[in-house]
C-alpha cells in the first residue's frame, strides 16, 4: 500500500468503505486534488512557456537556414554564369586560333622565321574590319618616331 497513496482513487475501490467514510473520503479527497490543480498550474505554465520560446527558436533557425540557402543558391547560379561564359570565352578562343592556322609557334615554324611570321600577321590585321585605319596611324608614328630616333643619333653628343 506504500504506492498507492500517490493515486488516491485505487485505495479507496480496492478497500470498500462504509457509505459515510466514503462520503468523507469523496470530500478530503476533492478537497486533495483541488490543492494539487494549483500546485500544477505554476509548471505547466512554465512549460507552454517553454515550448512557445521552442516554437520561436525554430521559427527563426528556418528563417535563417533558408536565408543562407537562397544566398547558396544565388552563389551558385553566378558560379554557373561565370563558367559557362569562360567556357563559350574558351570555345570562341579556339575557334579564332583554328581560323588564323595555329599559335605563333606553329606559324613560325611552318612559315620559315619571323618575317613570314610578321606578314601572316599583318595579313591578318589588314583582313580585320575597322583594322585599316588603325594601321595607318601606327605607322605613321612609327615613321615619325625612327626619323626622330636617327636625328638622335646623327647629333654629336
């Protein structure tokens, strides 16, 4: 009987009482579990408490992992841009030294030194749209820049 006290209805069914210790028993009995309600409002709001401050945690831990999870994503889709761009950058790359008939090595190679070297390159240049104009006026100062350098050197120093 030693555990029993802690649930006060099963001493009272399993020992039968007289009409009035029963009626007794109902009142101090009431009157017990009256005591005991108040006593377990107090953790019981402490424990919704609880649980609310849990809710609010979570709340903001999701708010903060989708966050991250969109800055990921938008990481991500850059890194995908930008290796995408330097693949075509690559693909468009190839496609020009293809076009030319290989690096400089190759040319000068196959073309028998710098001078056939030079001439496919200025070949190339002249071929370029919008390259004519631009080739002139280099030479143009180029031309004046070695008639100043040989004025230079005729000067007695």
């Amino acid at each position: 009987m030693s555990a029993w006290p802690c649930i006060p209805a099963i001493p009272l069914t399993l020992s039968p009482l007289a009409p009035d210790d029963a009626v007794r028993a109902a009142i101090l009995l009431r009157a017990a579990v009256a005591g005991h309600r108040h006593v377990v409002r107090v953790p019981q709001k402490e424990l919704a408490e609880l649980y609310r401050q849990r809710s609010e945690i979570v709340t903001q831990k999701e708010g903060e992992v989708a966050a991250e999870a969109a800055a990921l994503a938008a990481k991500r889709m850059k890194l995908d841009a930008m290796i995408e761009t330097k693949t075509s950058r690559q693909t468009t790359g190839g496609n020009t030294e293809r076009r030319r008939g290989g690096t400089g090595e190759q040319l000068g190679a196959a073309g028998g030194g710098s001078r056939a070297l030079f001439a496919k390159l200025a070949e190339e240049r002249s071929q370029t749209p919008g390259r004519g104009a631009e080739t002139a006026r280099l030479r143009k100062r180029n031309a004046g820049q070695h008639r100043r350098n040989e004025r230079q050197r005729k000067r007695p120093g």
